[in-house]
C-alpha cells in the first residue's frame, strides 16, 4: 500500500471520511485515526499497529458537542474537569454512548474521549466531522511516535497517509482519568500532573497498587509499552555506573564518564518530550544500554517515571 505524506489537513480529513486510515500530529504523540463509524479502518489501525483487540481505543472530538456522540451519562465530577482541562492532554473514561462501536472500546461499557488542543489536530477533526479514534501511530510495544519521521519508520506501507505536523510538544501520552465510576481514578499518568487534577476533584485516587487478580481498569496497561531495542537501566543522579560497553545516557543531571550519547534536559518539560525520540535516535546507531536518570514522583515527574518503569519492564 502506498501511504500518502501531506501537510493539507484537508487532504488528510478527506483520506479518512473515505473509510481510510490517517495518522495525525497531536500535543501528547501522533495520533493513527479512524473513523469509530467505519469498522474495517478500525479493524486495519489494530492489524497496522498489531495491537490486541482487547485494547481500547481513545475516541477524538473536535467540541464538546461530539461529546453525546461517543458518551452516556457524565457526572459532575468529570464536567468539572472537562472545563477545566478540554481541549487539551487528557483523556477520560466515561460510560459509552450504545451507538460507539465495541470494537473501538475492547468491548468495555465505557469510551475514552479526548479533545486534543493541538491547532493541526482540530483541523483535521473538525474537516473529518466525525469522532476519530486514535491509539498511538507506532508499531505496538515500541515507544510512541513524537514526530511524522517516527510514524513514518514504523507504519509507512501499512496506513493510508501520514499528516504532517510538527514534533509533538508534550511527547508523552495523555493523562487518564477514569471517571465512569464514584469517584475519579487516575489510570495513566501524563503531562495534565495529579496535583493539577486534585486541585479540580480533590477526592480523586491514583492507580497505584493494582490488584493482579482484578481486571484492570485500563486493559492497555497489561501489555508491555515504549520500550526501545536497548536495555533500559534506571539510576538516579547520584548513583551512575556504567558497565555495558555502548550506552546511552538521558536523565536531568550530568552523565556518567564513558557515555557514547547522552541528553542532558533542562527540566522535566523536555524530559517528557525528548524521551521517546531519544529512545528511537539511540535504537538507529545501535547502542546496547541506555542509562535513563529516574526522576521525583511530583508533577510531570510522575508520567515519566511511569514510562521508564514500563520501558524497563519494572511496571
Ligand atoms: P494509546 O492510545 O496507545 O495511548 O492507548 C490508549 C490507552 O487508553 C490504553 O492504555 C487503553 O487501555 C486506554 N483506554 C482507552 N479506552 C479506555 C477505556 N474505555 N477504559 C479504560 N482504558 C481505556
Ligand atoms: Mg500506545
């Protein structure tokens, strides 16, 4: 299949109002998107991707008058952070609207909805005039694609046409918040930070120990996540020793003598959004390890921690 590069949000809306499938720019990571009316463009972004069916996909909206479209009844907790927080990095679990497919939500009872702030992204759904679902444009298990050149390596000849934007600002995925039930829960940490979300729903609870025997709450949580060919190793600023041979270093504080590649980041901010690059730039020149600097629980700490955890298998 021949997979079409363009800048036109035009030319890419209209891909995907013709039942194809479109990867798109958005703040968090690139987007792969189908229409949730069309079933085999849903059916193509799980082969493309070789994603388990199982695993739900985050349903996009250009206003909030989509909202009815995709969901069923929304409390007020979950209206409070929809004011506070669309459009923009996150994305709530909320009971589903019977006409969403089950084929986009894994056969849950609920949808994940996002409404992403990016101005590319909103053209583009706002020319689609549908609800787009969208996981991550990478192949599954590797990490998520920040830039068109990422979607590209990964799914050129499997997706109809690539949107190109600019490298995506935040670089990690949205933020979580399952909010189907009594009370909030946050399910995947991300660039909107708990204390943010704590200050709008102060009785919001963070996913933290998950029972094993339960279902979990976020079936794509079960599944291995971001991990680059390269080993991970976890360390913290003070503690770095290297002992493979072709490492690789990113992390907040100076890195350890004898490191072939590293970046060093000014704060969390381009922590988050250099991590996944760097992690595919170091895949590219062969590197064996790569020494990732674990940084605080606090804000945006937290969403990077978790990826780390997953990329190193620890999570
Ligand atoms: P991705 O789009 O690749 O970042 O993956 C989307 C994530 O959202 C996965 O971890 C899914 O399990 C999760 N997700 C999507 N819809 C739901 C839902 N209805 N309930 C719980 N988790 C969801
Ligand atoms: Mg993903």
């Amino acid at each position: 299949m021949q997979t079409t590069l363009t800048d036109s949000a035009e030319e890419a809306a209209a891909i995907l109002k013709s039942g194809r499938v479109v990867a798109f720019p958005t703040e968090t990571v690139y987007g792969l998107g189908a229409s949730i009316y069309c079933p085999e463009a849903i059916m193509r972004v799980f082969q493309a991707k070789g994603r388990p069916g199982d695993n739900p996909l985050i349903v996009h909206i250009y206003s909030l008058e989509q909202l009815a479209d995709v969901a069923g009844e929304i409390n007020s907790d979950a209206w409070k952070l929809i004011d506070r927080f669309f459009p923009g990095p996150l994305t709530l679990v909320l009971k589903k609207n019977p006409l969403v497919p089950d084929t986009v939500t894994g056969g849950l009872g609920t949808v994940g909805v996002r409404c992403p702030a990016n101005p590319v992204a909103r053209e583009f759904l706002r020319l689609s005039a549908c609800p787009v679902a969208a996981p991550s444009a990478n192949l599954s298990g590797l990490p998520s694609a920040t830039s068109w050149e990422a979607v590209f390596e990964d799914l050129d000849g499997k997706i109809d046409c690539v949107l190109r934007g600019n490298p995506s600002a935040i670089g990690l995925e949205s933020t979580i918040v399952d909010c189907s039930g009594s009370k909030p829960l946050l399910l995947r940490a991300g660039a909107i930070t708990f204390e943010q979300l704590q200050a709008v729903v102060p009785e919001i609870a963070a996913n933290t120990s998950p029972d094993k025997q339960a279902p979990p709450k976020s079936p794509g949580l079960k599944y291995p996540h971001y991990a680059p060919k390269a080993a991970i190793t976890l360390c913290h600023g003070d503690e770095k020793r290297i002992e493979a041979p072709s490492s690789a270093y990113i992390g907040l504080s100076e890195p350890p003598e004898g490191i072939l590649l590293y970046k060093l980041c000014r704060n969390l901010e381009e922590y988050g959004s250099e991590l996944f690059s760097f992690f595919r730039h170091c895949d590219s020149k062969g590197i064996d390890t790569i020494y990732c600097e674990l940084p605080s629980n606090q804000g945006l700490g937290r969403a990077i921690r978790d990826r780390l955890m997953r990329a190193a298998g620890k999570k």
